[in-house]
C-alpha cells in the first residue's frame, strides 16, 4: 500500500505562498526526510518540552515546530477500548485517525481486533507530513483495508466515518499568521478568541461522525473550562458526551497538558456525562448547554456560578499565561492597596 498525496491546490484554505515556513500541526519536519527512529530526545521548545524521536541535527527544524506528541501505547489500547466499548467493528465500518502520524492508532486498533478475533475495519489515516505519512504506508502496506492519505485533515471533506479516534495537534493561536487565523475563523465556530489547533479537529472530526458514529479524542482538559473553548461546548452539548476520563498529568511525559479523554456518540444527548477524576473516582454531570464552565460541576459544586471560585484558582497553576507574544506583564504592589492579614 502506498500513500495517496491529495494536490494542495484542493485544500479549502489556501496560505500565502511566501509564507515559507512549515505548517504546524501533527507534522514538525519541514523536509520529507524521517528522524533517526535510534535517538530519542527532548526539546524545549519556547517552555513547551516535546518528546521526539529524531538525531541531533534535527533540533533545528524543530525549533519552530509544535504539535506532535506521540501517544503511548497502554493510552492508545485504553482510547480503543473505549472506542468500541459494546458496539465493536464490522468489516464494512470506516474508521478514522487525522493527523495519523507513524501509525500509534492504527496498530492500536489491529491489535484489539485480534485480541478481540474481531474483522479488521475499514481504517484512514490522514497524516500530512510527507514522512510519517510515508512510514505508516510502509508500515501498513500489507493490510489491503487500511490506507494513508496524506493531506490537511482540516481541508473540506466529504467522507464519513463510524469511528474517529486520535491524539489532536496541540498549537495556540500565537503561532499562526494573521491569515491563518482569518481563514480557521471563517471555517470554524471554535477559532475563536485565543483559539488552539485542537478545538478545530475536534469540530472537523464531529462534522465527518456518521450519526450514532463515535469520537474517542484525547486533548488537554482545558476545554472543559476556558472561555475560549465556549462554542465547543456547545457542540458537545448537543451529542451524547459519554465519558470524560482525565488521565495522567504525566501520560505525554514532561509535556504538561493536563490530558483528556473524550468519548462521545453522534446522538441524542441521553443525560449525565461520566467524569473519571485523575484519583479514580467518578461522579456523573448534567453537561452545561449553554457553553458554560463544566469545572464547578468537576469540583463537585451542584448549582451554577459565573465563574471560578478562589478555591477553584487555589487548586490549579495555569500552563501558561496568554500574553501577545512579545512582551512581558509586570505588576505593582501599591502601598495604599496592601490588603492586612487577620
């Protein structure tokens, strides 16, 4: 099996041509060229440490590169199993990883169906970095029900799927040109405010879901609460949301991400959504419809507030402060405003 190259004059949002710089997303190389599978590395990358596997002198293609992180393989087994948690694949079922990168996924769903003796289905992977989307054809060659495609994931698309699982790219609006922005804006009620790449595969891939379709995504958890990701929330709240499970603060290493699992079903919302807290326990929400906060009901709060409480700031360190990129933000103590201590 090969993989099949779409011509970028197709994609839906076109970018200025000198803008020469790669695209960000799941594909960081900027040349068709693989890494080093023998070395692996960490990168410090503006404050963002990704784990890659590639030689030395790759680092600096990858200075500007952000966005792909592989997922391990006991998150990729527990997100398939939850993909097909009581409705497992037929032959005929379509099955979807964008942004496929060398394959983490795929392999994740071959091995469960044979686990499982169940029919292979019918599995696309879109990957657009010329390499991992040229390792995962290698990979898969054998295997006639599979195919890579490479191409922008967020280009128009016609195709449906019963299943869509993946590990989205993680990139803030702060690396985006102003055209970028203005062309994701125009496509997408998620690129909103100080949007992020993953908010617009989400809504990309929930748009391709065949109705009673699945969607198994692991992302941060910030969704869940941040102004931005409001349309998204209204999204979800219009389908059945499953299942949020918040997995290890350490699951992509030292890449602090605080991850995400979200199962959700291309239906009819059916009442309370299942929240796996990280210490195991669980508790069952009434999703907001209205695109507001879900974190007074994760901490447990049953009636509505406007926003977080002292003690909701208290008990998380944001990742990051948004600022505009280039300058830095000073506060001063005021003497007339010092606040006394009991």
């Amino acid at each position: 099996m090969t993989a099949i190259e779409i011509d970028p004059s197709e994609q839906l949002i076109r970018l200025p041509r000198e803008r020469r710089r790669p695209r960000l997303g799941n594909h960081p190389f900027d040349t068709a060229a693989s890494p080093d599978p023998t070395l692996a590395r960490q990168l410090d990358l503006d404050g963002d440490v990704v784990s890659y596997v590639g030689s030395p002198r790759m680092e600096r293609r990858l200075i500007n590169a952000r966005g792909f992180v592989p997922t391990p393989e006991a998150v990729v087994d527990l997100m398939v199993a939850s993909l097909f948690a009581a409705r497992p694949p037929t032959e005929d079922s379509r099955v979807l990883d964008p942004g496929c990168g060398p394959g983490a996924f795929i392999d994740g769903i071959v091995r469960w169906c044979r686990r499982h003796r169940a029919p292979i289905p019918r599995i696309t992977g879109i990957e657009l970095d010329r390499g991992r989307a040229d390792h995962a054809a290698t990979r898969f060659r054998a295997n006639e029900t599979i195919e890579i495609v490479r191409r922008d994931f967020l280009m128009t698309s016609r195709d449906r799927f019963d299943y869509i699982i993946g590990n989205p790219p993680y990139v803030s609006i702060y690396s985006f040109s102003e055209a970028e922005k203005a062309a994701y804006r125009a496509e997408y009620a998620t690129a909103r405010g100080r949007f992020d790449l993953y908010l617009l595969f989400f809504e990309q891939a929930l748009r391709l879901l065949q109705p009673n379709g699945r969607l198994v995504f692991i992302t941060p958890e910030k969704f869940l609460y941040v102004k931005t990701a409001e349309p998204l929330r209204r999204i979800l709240a219009r389908l059945a949301l499953r299942e949020v499970r918040l997995v290890d603060e350490e699951t992509f290493g030292s890449l602090v991400t605080y991850p995400a699992i979200t199962t959700v079903d291309n239906a009819l919302p059916f009442g309370h959504t299942k929240i796996v807290l990280r210490d195991h326990t669980t508790r069952e929400i009434q999703f907001p419809d209205d695109g507001a906060s879900a974190l007074p009901l994760l901490n447990g709060h049953t009636a509505r507030n406007d926003g977080p409480t002292l003690d909701d700031v208290c008990r998380r360190v944001s990742c990051g402060v948004g600022l505009d990129g280039s300058r830095g933000m000073l506060l001063r103590r005021h003497p007339s405003r010092a606040v006394s201590r009991p």
